[in-house]
C-alpha cells in the first residue's frame, strides 16, 4: 500500500521546502504548490489524503481555497491551515469550513508532525464510521463455529495477505459484504480505505461520476475509485454495472489510470478491487450482460460465501450475536431463544440468508413480550413472513425491500427450491411443472445457486 500523499500549499520557498523534507523523512509521499492556482492544479492531478494550506497566498487566499473544495459542507480531505498573521475570525472561519485545526507561524515541527498524524487517523476513523452507518456492520469478523465457517475465515485470511483482487459470490444476504471487510482488515492494505460502491442503488446515468468523479470549472468531485487510492475499492452487485461503466473501469484496470467525467488529464491510483455479486458471471458473459475481460480481470481470485442453510448449526450463534447488537445499539430489550425456537429455526430455509436472521431477531425484540423467545412467537413470525409473500404481488419475506433485480431473483430462488423439494429433487420433473426446457432451467439452478443434489 501507498504511503499517505500530503500537498503543502505555501508561497514560501524556505517554509514548504522544509516541510516537505520533514514530512519525507517520516515516510509520507509530499508534493508542493507555491500558490493557489497551483494547488488547484495539483488537486485535479492528485487527491491528496491530507492538505497543509497557507491562508495569506498573493494569488488565491486558503479561505477561498476552502470554500472551493467543500463538498455538500464537507472538505473531500484533510486540511491544516498554516499562517504568520493569523487572527480569531480567521481560525474560526478556517474551522467553519471544515479545517482540521490552525497551526501558527514559526510552525514547530513536532507539533506539526502530531497535528498531521491526529488528522489523518481521525479522517480514518470518520471514513470508517460513515461505512458503519452505511451498511449497519457491525460485525469484526463472520460469525460462526461450523467447520466450513472456519475452513471459510482462513481461506479469506490466506487470500488477503496477497495483493489481489476477488470475486465474492454468494445468494443475496448470505454476508459478502462482512468478509469483504474481514479480507481488509487482514490485507496489506488494512491501514488504507475500504470504500464500498452498491452499483445496483446508483442510478446508471450517474454511474460514471459516482466511480470516476467528475469536474467542472475549478470544482472537483472525487469518485469512488479515487477515494480508495492506497486502498480497497469494494463493488457490491458488480453484475448490475452498465456495459460503458465496465467499459472505463477495464481502462482504468489496465492503465491504473482513469479520467474523470469532464476532466482533461489522467488521474493515477493504486487501488485493489474487490468484487460481489449473487449472479453467475459467466452466464452473465454468454448473455452479453458482462464484458469477458473485465470478468477475468475480477476474477483472479473467487470466493464463494455459502448460504445459510448450508451451516444451519451456526444460527445459534448468529442469534446470539444479534441479540447482543440490538440490545447494545438499539437499546432493544434482551431476550434469550428458547431450545424449541432455536431448533426450529435451525429447519428453516433461510431465502433471504443471515440478513433474514438478522431482520427476524429485530422484529422479535421488537414486538416481543417476557425473557425468552418462545417456539410459538417464531412460528407466527413465520407464519406472518409466509403470508407476506401474497401480500405484496407474491413476493417472498423481505423481498419488497430489495432492489428489482435481487427481489426478482428472491423470488424465482425459493420458489424453485420449493418445488425442486416437492419433486423429490427431480430436474425432469421441476421442468415440466414450471414448464421450462430442461438446459435452460439448469442454467436458471445454478445461476440461482441452487444445489441439485442437497434439494
């Protein structure tokens, strides 16, 4: 990984010049900009991960350097207002815009050098609470004791200590996403970002800006891709990605270079890519859905997360572990599972896989009444989730939140396991009943991820 890039931004030879040797001798990667429209420059080149900015400049004050780099109120990085002449209002005014903190002149080093370090550990730690609030992960690791869990976690362990990219596949809900972190926090790359981009919830119009960036004048957007710089670059749902975003990403792969949406020169990045999806790739390929070079290119290393169901002994676990989540984030009211709601819930089908578990468990605390969990309370639960898939257009339990695609393929997953199980597991059979070609509806089961042989 990448050593952290700071831009010194100072009208002063004597000053940047030292600073940036300073900053060389710790280990960082330094450039400078003698004045305003020279840091414009560099930021267009480069996003920096940490910004030291003079206010009083000839040409373009830091002030207004400030306000032109807020995005939405919030600065796309660091900074560290410098100055000789500073005042109260201009400090005030420096944090109002989001300045980490204001350093005076003569500057001392040490007290630079803590400030720099604080900055960008708290950087760190704001881009890794966003991604918490984000996607409500709370989890440091999988959960679970089975032997496949195991085998599964040091599989992942193995493959993050290279720097590689990966393919995770696996049914919707089944916790991609969990080790996708897991791998980063055991990667080389650990103390870089790990930015996620749900491609399925981004509107294709604005697909290209929201992975690339984009720029407009002197205002610049940085993407997805840019802001894992050093980093990991997470693509959830990458099989939803429109034929000319994967078009500039295979670029971008190639050259480690991209430009953004509007922009005139290349931008470098030294990012590692990982990839998820509940779809068979491959077919995805055939169809013409999914270029087959970016496929290879993602494909370097697949990992495939088993459903639920193929590690039911592990629910008592993953029910215990959301109970203690609820309880501690949600204040929720504790309750234990009773052995009779436990093992009924260990013979249940689980189509919509952990995050179904997880949805189960809030809904019980919820509504739930005394210290356990009875048998009868998960039945109607159940029983609720059962009559929930007419209720909405025959969508299955949960369905109705998901996107179209996934909620699509929800639906065409538990409905075929059910009559893959009424027929005994009989493919002849399941295609006469649902009056499918027997080649097509194979490729429908293991695009789907159902097992043939465990139905």
């Amino acid at each position: 990984m990448s050593a952290p890039f700071i831009l010194v931004v100072d009208d002063e030879p004597d000053i940047r010049n030292l600073v940036m040797e300073i900053l060389e001798d710790e280990g960082f990667q330094v450039d400078v900009a003698e004045g305003g429209e020279a840091a414009r420059k560099e930021c267009r080149s480069r996003r920096p991960d940490l910004v030291l900015l003079d206010i009083w400049m000839p040409d373009v004050d830091g002030i207004t350097l400030l306000k032109e780099w807020a995005e939405n109120g919030e600065l796309p990085f660091p900074v560290i207002v410098m100055s000789g002449h500073g005042t109260v209002e201009t400090a005030v005014e420096a944090t109002r815009l989001g300045a980490y903190d204001f350093l005076e002149k003569p500057l001392s080093l040490a007290k630079l050098l803590l400030t720099v370090e604080r900055a960008l550990e708290a950087d760190k730690l704001r881009r890794e609470n966003v991604g918490l609030r984000e996607h409500m992960q709370p989890l440091l690791e999988p959960i679970g004791k089975s032997a496949l869990m195991r085998q599964l976690r040091e599989q992942a362990k193995r493959i993050a200590l290279h720097d590689t990219w990966v393919l995770l596949t696996g049914e919707s809900g089944s916790g991609k996403e969990i080790f996708a972190r897991y791998m980063h926090n055991h990667s080389s790359r650990r103390d870089g970002p790990l930015v996620a981009m749900p491609v399925g919830s981004i509107a294709r119009e604005n697909s290209e800006v929201e992975l690339f960036g984009s720029e407009e004048g002197d205002s610049i957007h940085y993407g997805r891709l840019e802001q894992a710089n050093g980093g990991i670059l997470f693509l959830q749902g990458v099989a939803d990605m429109d034929l000319d975003t994967q078009s500039r990403l295979h670029s971008a792969i190639e050259g480690q270079s991209f430009m953004r949406v509007g922009g005139v020169d290349p931008v470098k990045v030294d990012v590692c890519i990982y990839a998820s999806t509940h779809k068979d790739l491959e077919l995805e390929v055939k169809a013409g859905n999914f270029r087959e070079d970016l496929y290879y290119h993602l494909n370097v290393v697949p990992l495939r997360i088993p459903s639920l169901r193929e590690h039911l002994e592990d629910i008592p676990e993953l029910l215990a572990f959301y109970v203690d989540y609820f309880v501690g984030q949600e204040s929720l009211p504790y309750r234990r599972f009773s052995v009779a709601a436990q093992n009924r819930l260990r013979n249940y089908i689980w189509p919509g896989n952990v995050r179904e578990l997880k949805n189960l468990v809030q809904r019980l605390l919820i509504l739930g009444n005394g210290e356990d969990v009875s048998l009868e309370e998960v039945e109607n639960s159940l029983s609720t989730q059962s009559e929930g898939k007419t209720a909405v257009s025959g969508m299955p339990s949960g369905a109705i939140d998901l996107p179209l695609r996934e909620a699509r393929e929800q639906f065409e997953r538990e409905y075929l396991t059910h009559q893959l199980q009424a027929c005994a597991g009989s493919v002849g059979k399941l295609a006469k009943l649902v009056g499918m070609e027997r080649t097509n509806l194979y490729r429908k089961l293991r695009a789907l991820g159902i097992d043939v042989k465990q139905a």
